[in-house]
C-alpha cells in the first residue's frame, strides 16, 4: 500500500487510541488493543506499515508526538 502523511494522520483520527509502534526499524499502526490496522485496498487486506521517510516530517511539524518505542496523534 502506497501511504501518504495525509493517509497516516487520517487513519489514526478515524479510532481513538491507534497509535504507531517503532520496532527494530519497522513502524506498524495498531489499533487501541495492540492489533494491527489492517486496510482493504484492492481487494486485499494489508497491514498499515509507515515508513521513516513519513514519521520525521510528521513528528518535526508536531503532528505526531513520540512516547517511548510509539507515535501518536499530537493534541
């Protein structure tokens, strides 16, 4: 799935408590309960997995705030 920074932010405001997981290089958006974000695109279900070319920008203008290994929504 090809994602955009408007894309990330839109996911993460359509539930309450999603968040991004950093882990080992990868970043993964899960959900509240810890499960992965999963979108159907095309027909097929994939995982939301940001890459670090979108986390910087978002986190240098402020719209995503870090808290330990997790990225969130700024508020």
């Amino acid at each position: 799935m090809k994602l955009r920074e408007t894309k990330i932010l839109d996911l993460l405001r359509e539930k309450p408590g999603r968040f991004i997981q950093h882990d080992m290089g990868k970043y993964t958006m899960k959900e509240a309960n810890g499960s992965d974000v999963v979108v159907t695109e095309n027909g097929k279900a994939e995982a939301v997995l940001p890459e670090h070319i979108h986390m910087d920008p978002l986190t240098d203008t402020g719209k995503l705030r870090i808290d330990g290994s997790r990225y969130y929504l700024a508020t």
